[in-house]
C-alpha cells in the first residue's frame, strides 16, 4: 500500500506539472513570459446597444487598466510635467474642464475647444466634436503632440517612462516584458478611458423603477422625447452625427467643425452632438464653452438659432420653450448626473495626488 | 480510491483539451518550399540618383532640394502569391534617410512569376484600427494626429520657387475614404516577358526605381511656387498622388 501510494502521488505530480506546463505554454493570451494578467469584462450597461470599440483587439485586464490609469494622472505625458490628462479632464466635473470654456494647456496656452466629458466612449465611433479622430487608441497622439496641449512628443515621454522602474514594470504585468512602445502605451490608455462608463444616474434608476421622478422631471422627460431625442438620443443621449444648431462662428477662431476634417462645405459648422450625460457638471457648454448654464443653452434653442445653409432643420425654426417648460427641461437634465462615475474610486488619481491647485482647474 | 482513479483519467484529458483550445492560430511558418524575396529601392531625379540636400531642377525648371522622402510600400504580391509573413508584418516604410529601410526582404512561396504589385500606401482597414506598430508606429512621423489617418507618402524640402519661410516645400500626401483615397496599386511586369523563378532557398532579387521627378510631373504639373504645401487628403493630394503612382519603374530582376 505504502509503495502503490506513493507511486500514485508520483504519477500525480508528474501530470499535473505537465499538463500545468503545456496549458502555460499554450495560454499565451493569458500568460505571457509567467506573467499572468486578470481579465477584466467590458462594462456593458443593459439596454445600450453594442460598442463600437474593438475589445478583441484590446483585451482588458486589470494590469492594463491600472497601467493607463496611472498614465492619464500622469503630469510627465507633457513636456513641462504640469498637463497630464486629468489636468483638463476632471472626475468629479465627468472628466470635463469644469467651469472653463477653453482648457489651459502648456505654455499658458489655450486649446480652442472646450474639453468633452469623457464617459461611454466605446459606443462613439468617431472623437473630437469634429470627428477628426477614428480610433480611440490614437486620440491621445493629439493633446500630446499639440503646442497647446501637452507639447510633448511620444519619443521623450517612452524616454521619461523608460527611467522608472515602477512604469517598467507595470508594462511588463500589463503585456509580459517590460518594453514601453507607442503601441502599448496608447492600448493602455484606452483601457482606462473605455472603461469610464456613465450609466447609473437618477434617470438610469428611474428608468429601472427604482425610483420616481418628480412631476417637474417627468414633464421635462416628456418635453425632450418630443423635442430633442432625434439627435440626443436614449440611452447614449446622442446620435453620433453631426449638425449645426445655428451657433454662429466665432470671428478669430472661425471654427468650422466637421468641414475643417472632410473639406466639404456642406459639412460648414456642423459638430459633434455632444452626449447630455452628466451635462449638469460639464458646464460651460457647446464647442466653445459660450454658455455658462441650461437656461442659456435652451434660450439659444429658444430664439437664438442663426439660420444658415447647413443649419439643421430641426432647429431651424427654432426649439421653443415657456417659462415653466424651460424649468421642467433644466430638472429632468439634471438627472443625468451620475455620481457613481464621478466617485468611483477606481477611477480617481491612482496616487491621490493634489494635481489641481485652486487657481489651475 | 474510485474518485483517484477517475482523476488521473480526466487530468490528462482535461490538459490535452485546454491545451488543444489554446492553441495559437496557424500562423504561415516558412517551409522548404519558401525562398526569399529582396526588394531593393532606389530613389532618383529622372537619370540622376537621389541624394538629400542636392539641388536638381523639376521638369517646371524649379531647382529644388529633398530633405525628406518617406513612402509606405505593403500588401506586396508576386502574380497573385502573398509573402508568407503574418497580416502585422506586411508594411514597409521606405526611407531615403535610413538605407536599410529601402532594402525589403520577405520569405515567399517559391514558384515562377512574372509581375509585382504592391500598394502604394497603408490600407483604408489599418487607417480606422487603432494603435499599431513596426512600420505603422505613429513614431515614424507619418500619422497625422488631429484627423487619423496614415501619410502614405511624403516629401519635403527646399526650393527658392516656394513662398513659404525658409523657402520650404512639403507635401504629405494621404486620404484612405471615399473621394479623398489616394491608395495606389501598383503592378509592374518583369522586363523581357518571361517568368523569374524563385526557387526553395533560394532568393530573387527585384530591383525598383522611383523617380522623383514624377511627383511634379505626371498626369499633372505640379508647381513648387503654385503649390508650396500639400498636407491634407483632398483634390490636391489626389492630384500629387496621381502623379507619383507613375514614379516606378523595375530595374532588374535576378533569380
């Protein structure tokens, strides 16, 4: 019996390390170098429809997350230290400039947008309120490179990151050695960005039958399935296209919007239908930041629509509200608001460093 | 003991299953019946070869100077025969700064053949892809960031024709989508009408020039002091690109 046991437990520990080494060998997906990653599931909120991010192309783990976490708080992206992403995209403001029309850059430089919310970017398929950029890996080449951005080039920041061990290794958790390419760096940025999922706001529990609107947000939710869903769309509340609501250009920065990416004056003045997500927060609003508050955005809707050749129909005519329907409006917006993505603490600066000095944000 | 006896039965199976999932996908490994297939470029001004920072004049009687020449080269096929490399590998970034990067060399099917055909350019499918590396690494500076998509081909350099400062000109031509695609198929047949074969081990060597001077004249004249800068897909790129879809031409070929 003693010898029958232990050639059995021989017998045992010689197929288990071979069938542990051959599985090691072959899951090359989740073990590289005897590096093993955590996958991570897309977050998928019910009754969005499918994303348009590639997450085959782009497999999150819990390595490659906190790896692009910490890049986005990271100041050393820019050439000066000061302008990490963060710096113009704030969690607490759904990762928009908050209370700035244009976000400071390098160089007291201003960039000639006002910075979007970042949330539920896997269901966009085209980024910047042009539509310039295809992919939401390759965006962050823009703010970088930009003069009135980050003003840094991709060449030093993989020099800067090479220098410390802890980014070293963190690539290496995140995809098995620890080289730091272009590549790799943008694949973990868009991890942590894919992942900034806004779909818990007090529309999404009423939506839920968790709980009741009040009688002003339930007459503004009936106003806007009228009067706006065509282009701010449930439950994305935008509908990918581009249109014109009659902003007129502003003259020095004459922004042309979409024409500017496809050269097409039919596309003069169009932009982005921006999500109204978490509007209440992103405030200023429109492209440029020109209003300060929902009142002014609806007055706008209201009588300020300056027509013009690619002026959208819609709008036209104008949008128009009374008094007491302007109020019902600006109440269900503010349900839009979802703390659960302004709070997550997974989303926050890794190292709970200050970045945002009072008279900076 | 019953449950001991059923473990080793289903240990090994269940290692052999997982081990058969995983397998990575079958990837074209060279074989014995692979050669290899030497691409070499040369960049000229009609006889004269390319060299940076060189005053030539273009068929406009502009003087000019190269200062750079950057070209994406992929999808390369011999008749109707692809390279036996994965789908990664399949773009080539020739430029005249780095000579290695003008020298191509890929493991092909061995067989007899009688034309080349490459695109000139990166194709609209890598444009809309994301992050990409080797050749495509937007570190190779030929990526444009404020609206994604690849350079196909670039040239710069000095002219006093050009009114812009320093007396630059530039052209970067690119534009994958819809009336804006400057992509170009390439297709060149081997001198003499008869097939060059390349044998298992063995290499083939094929030899291309590129003339320069097409990218000013073409289909179209294209001006330095008409056209100083060209940096964004549209008619002009078009144009350029027309032009230069002309500029290659085989050498030789040796099997």
């Amino acid at each position: 019996m003693n010898v029958k046991r232990s050639t059995l437990s021989l017998y045992f520990i010689i197929l288990i390390t071979t069938s542990f080494g051959l599985m090691a060998d072959s899951c090359s997906k989740k073990v590289k170098n005897n590096i093993a990653t955590t996958p991570l599931q897309p977050d998928i909120p019910e009754g969005f429809p499918k994303p348009v991010y590639d997450f085959e192309n782009n497999p999150l783990t819990e390595e490659g997350f906190a790896l692009g976490r910490k890049l986005f708080y990271d100041g050393r992206l820019s050439i000066d230290g000061n302008f990490p992403c963060a710096s113009c995209h704030q969690q607490f403001a759904a990762f928009s400039s908050y209370d700035h029309s244009f976000s400071h850059g390098f160089n007291n430089a201003f960039t000639t947008r006002n910075a979007p919310g970042l949330f539920n970017e896997a269901w966009q398929s085209a980024f910047h309120l042009d539509g310039g950029i295809n992919n939401l890996e390759v965006q962050p080449l823009a703010p970088i490179t930009a003069p009135n951005e980050m003003a840094e080039s991709i060449e030093n920041i993989i020099r800067k990151l090479n220098k410390d061990d802890v980014y070293r290794q963190m690539f290496r958790s995140a995809f098995g050695d620890d080289a730091i390419t272009s590549q790799r760096m943008l694949k973990a940025l868009a991890q942590f960005t894919v992942s900034l999922v806004s779909a818990d706001s007090k529309y999404d529990r009423f939506k839920k039958g968790l709980l009741a609107f009040t009688p002003y947000e339930e007459r503004g939710y009936a106003l806007f399935k009228q009067k706006c869903a065509t282009c701010h769309t449930e439950p994305l509340f935008t509908d990918g296209s581009f249109r014109n609501i009659g902003l007129p250009a502003v003259p020095g920065i004459d922004d042309l919007g979409r024409m500017k990416i496809t050269g097409d004056p039919a596309d003069s003045l169009k932009f982005k239908v921006p999500s109204l997500r978490n509007v209440n927060i992103t405030v200023p609003y429109m492209h440029d930041g020109r209003f300060a508050s929902l009142e002014a955005c609806l007055q706008h809707y209201n009588n300020g629509v300056v027509k013009s050749a690619t002026v959208d129909p819609l709008v036209a005519d104008g949008i128009h509200l009374s008094n007491t329907e302007v109020v019902d409006m600006v109440a269900f917006l503010r349900t839009l608001t979802d703390t659960t993505l302004t709070k997550n603490p997974r989303f926050a600066d890794p190292e709970h460093k200050a970045i945002f000095s009072p008279d900076r944000h | 003991m019953k449950k001991l006896v059923l473990w080793m039965v289903m240990a090994p199976v269940t290692g052999l299953c997982l081990s058969f999932m995983y397998s990575p996908s079958a990837v074209n490994h060279p074989s014995s019946k692979t050669g290899k297939l030497i691409i070499s470029f040369r960049n000229s001004v009609d006889a004269l070869p390319l060299e940076l920072n060189k005053t030539y004049i273009n068929s406009l009687q502009e003087p000019f100077k190269v200062t750079r020449l950057k070209y994406y080269i992929s999808h390369i096929e011999l008749d109707n025969t692809s390279a036996v490399i994965t789908p990664d590998a399949n773009y080539f970034l020739v430029n005249e700064e780095a000579p290695v990067s003008k020298t191509i060399t890929v493991p092909f099917p061995a067989g007899s053949y009688h034309r080349i055909t490459f695109l000139l350019g990166v194709d609209s499918l890598r444009n809309v892809s994301g992050a990409q590396s080797g050749a495509l690494d937007p570190l190779n500076g030929m990526f444009w960031t404020w609206n994604s998509g690849y350079i196909m081909a670039k040239l710069e350099g000095r002219s006093p024709a050009s009114s812009l400062p320093l007396q630059q000109f530039e052209f970067h031509i690119g534009g994958f989508q819809g009336r804006d695609n400057v992509l170009k198929k390439i297709s060149l047949a081997f001198p003499g009408g008869k097939p060059f074969v390349l044998k298992a081990g063995k290499t083939l060597t094929i030899d291309i020039n590129a003339n320069i001077q097409k990218w000013f004249q073409g289909p179209r004249s294209i001006s330095i002091a008409t056209h100083p800068s060209c940096t964004t897909p549209g008619s002009l790129a078009k144009q350029i690109a027309d032009n230069y879809a002309e500029m290659f031409s085989i050498v030789s070929v040796t099997d």
